[in-house]
C-alpha cells in the first residue's frame, strides 16, 4: 500500500529529528563505553557500514538485549533445526545482547547491530541482507524500519509482542504515525489478550492481531546440566543456605546488602549469589559486599565460593538460569527499582521460589499467573521483600509448595512456541 500523504508528512518529521539528534547518538556511544567499553566497539555497524563481506540472510530476528534474545531463544532454536546448513541473522542493540547470541548459537547465526532508525542506514542495512522476513520481538516499534520492510516487500511480524499500559501511556503521543507503523506489519502476536488489546488501542488492525502465548514458557533447559551444576555446587559449600539477587539495578545494591546482612543475624552461614543486571554493576556490586566486611568471591576469579564466603558475585553472562537451580529462594531485581521487573520464569522452571518486589509492569501477565498459582511472593518494597525471602529460606515445606507450583505453571504454559511457528510459515522463505 502507497504511503499516504499524513504518513509522508508524519515520517518526515520524524526522520527530520532523528538526523538532528545523529551527534547525540555518537556521545551516547562515547558515554556508554566509559561504563562498558564493548560500546566503543563496531560503530560502523549502528550506522550500516559494514567493513567486510556479510552472507544474505533470508529470515531475520530482532532482540534489543539479553532478556529478549532469551525469550526468543526457542524460537530461533525451532527455525536453525527446521532450516540446517542456512544462517540466520539475529541483531540486537546491546553488547550484552551480542554477548548471549554468541554463547547461545556461535557462529550458527550472523550478527550484527541493528542501526539506528535513520532511515537511509536502515535501507543499507536491508539492502546488505536482503532478509525475506523480519520478526522483531516484543516491543520494538522503530518507525523507519517498519516502513523500510514494507517498501522492500519484507513482510514484517512482531513476536512474542508485549504492551504495557505505561508503554501505552507513552507512546500516545505519537499514536498518530505508530497507528501507520502497526499497518504495515503482517501480524502481530501478542503474548496476552491484554497485550492485544493494548495494540489495538495503539492503532492495530484488528485483523493482524493474535495471541500466540509467551515464548518465554517455551524455555528450553539443558536439565541434565543443570542438575550437575547444582550437585557441584552444593559438594562445594554443603548444606548452607543460599539465596540468589539477579538482575539488580543500582538503586536495588544498598537494598540487597541490607537485606543479606539482616538474614545472617538468623543464618551466620547463609550465601548470597549475586547476579547484576549489567556487566558494568559487577565491580560496584562486589565492592559494596566488600565495604560490608564479607569475604566475597566472583564467578571469574575462584569459578566457585569457598565454604568461607559469604557473597559470590557471578560476574559472568549466560549462567544465570543454572544458578537459579542452585539457590533456595530467588530475589529478580528490576522490581524494587521501578524498572518494571525482569523474566521471573526463569528461577519457576528450575523449581526455585521466587520473590519480587512491585514493579512489575513489563511483566505484569506473568507475574499475575505466577502468583494466582503460588509460585511468587510479591513484597511492597525492601523490607518486605527481605521478610519473604527469610520467611521462605526457614520454611522448606512452602518451598517445596512453590517450587512445584512454579514447575507445573511453566509446563502448562507452553505452547506458544507452535503457535508463533504456525503463524509465520506463510511467509517464511523455502529452506535452502
């Protein structure tokens, strides 16, 4: 469908700004890479420039950073199985989103960054991977990409699609283009009626809507290995008690350091795993449990605690999901911070309790399930939260309730992947 004179008009103005903003984007890059110096690395590529030779790939995934490659990460799975000997291309924003590409597929898939949504770095970007089809995972609604595929003829699929009504909230004032975006999208699958709604309230067709489910029940476990991580773990430290804190924010650090030191009052033993959000966090992170006076190991360092420690920093990516299996009660940060939570599935599928604190809007569906089926404890803030996870690490019986709770949710959950394959094969590419 020929854009329409509101669109051109529309588009304009917002490619217009962008191209100011270009000099902003450079000092971003600049003061992202004092504090992760990965940033300061491929700027070719956030502008389409590519230095080398890059293969065509026929079937494009979009991730922004780690939480969203996970979440994609049985789908990408489905699709190499399904399609062997032909890459696939996966592009994120993050370095740490680069990072779990790699460890999760190697040199299986291509990968660059995705550039910025200029709209000739994005006609660059196409033209140099002539992709067949674009699924872009959950919330990443670039206006110049989106009418770059439909000019090219990519039919373009947002998959496991989430809208929170925060996200809505902000995004109505630029309803009137993002109304034109969701048009030229073949469809949309949403993880939740209530994500449906919310893109429809947002300007979506109804006819490119579906509910597909959340990929993220469909998290494929290596559950041998993780079982042998957790049994040498605890040859390593015992029967002590242990907690997990992942995914902290810098707000959450101070809550985290008085929360552990409080639970020690009642178990001088305990050990804390502690998994920051951001590979920038994890010196700051090890030196705050350090100024508290504790013997504090890092995953890099020793590999393991020793029976003395009383933290162990896992400053490491892509280890998480074991690490769950290897705490008694699990703390996902981002939720004391009004970050709006992280993936709180993860530590359910290894039968670890989980504990959270209220903000949890990017997962608010999830976090209803798991908490209607007993499998989450949501505390109002830091205190709270502390109270959980000491009322839980003293009470092994509700333990094993919630573990089992969160086991079965996940297994009844799955499905979504099916659907989302089953939504897309029309329009994926024949195998090579």
């Amino acid at each position: 469908m020929p854009a329409d004179p509101t669109e051109r008009l529309l588009r304009g103005l917002y490619s217009a700004v962008l191209y100011q903003l270009v000099p902003v984007t450079v000092y971003h890059l600049i003061w992202r890479g004092f504090r992760q110096e990965a940033y300061f690395e491929r700027w070719g590529e956030r502008y389409a420039r590519y230095g080398t030779p890059v293969p065509r790939a026929p079937v494009w995934v979009h991730a922004v950073s780690v939480g969203e490659v996970n979440a994609v990460a049985p789908l990408v799975n489905a699709l190499l199985a399904a399609r062997r000997g032909e890459r696939l291309l996966v592009t994120t924003i993050t370095p740490t989103g680069s990072a779990r590409v790699r460890a999760l597929w190697g040199d299986r898939v291509e990968h660059v960054y995705l550039p910025y949504d200029l709209s000739g770095a994005v006609r660059r970007f196409l033209a140099q991977f002539s992709p067949q089809i674009a699924l872009v995972v959950e919330t990443e609604l670039w206006p110049n990409l989106l009418f770059c595929c439909r000019d090219a003829g990519i039919p373009a699929y947002i998959v496991n699609a989430r809208l929170s009504e925060r996200s809505l909230r902000g995004y109505r004032v630029l309803r009137p283009l993002l109304a034109r975006v969701l048009r030229t999208v073949r469809r949309v699958a949403a993880q939740s009626a209530e994500d449906a709604r919310r893109f429809a309230a947002l300007g979506a067709p109804e006819a490119v809507l579906a509910v597909t489910g959340n990929l993220k029940y469909d998290i494929d476990i290596d559950t041998a290995q993780v079982a042998r991580m957790a049994a040498g773990f605890r040859e390593r430290i015992g029967a002590r008690p242990v907690w997990i804190a992942a995914s902290t924010h810098p707000e959450e650090e101070a809550p985290v350091v008085a929360m552990h030191a409080r639970l020690r009052e009642r178990w001088p033993d305990l050990l804390l795993l502690w998994a920051p959000r951001h590979p920038e966090r994890f010196r700051n992170a090890t030196q705050q449990a350090i100024d508290a006076g504790w013997r504090v190991a890092t995953r890099k360092l020793t590999q393991w605690p020793d029976p003395g420690d009383a933290v162990f920093v896992i400053d490491t990516l892509g280890e998480l999901q074991s690490f769950y299996a290897c705490a008694d009660v699990a703390f996902v940060g981002g939720s004391l911070q009004d970050i709006g939570g992280h993936n709180l599935l993860e530590p359910a599928a290894v039968g670890t309790p989980v504990v959270s604190g209220p903000h949890l809007h990017n997962f608010s569906d999830i976090a209803r399930q798991l908490e209607a089926a007993g499998a989450l404890r949501i505390g109002d803030d830091a205190a709270a939260v502390g109270a959980l996870v000491q009322g839980l690490l003293g009470d092994p019986g509700e333990r094993e309730r919630m573990r089992a709770a969160g086991l079965a949710l996940v297994q009844a959950g799955r499905g979504a992947l099916q659907r989302t394959l089953d939504l897309i094969a029309p329009d994926l590419p024949p195998a090579a």
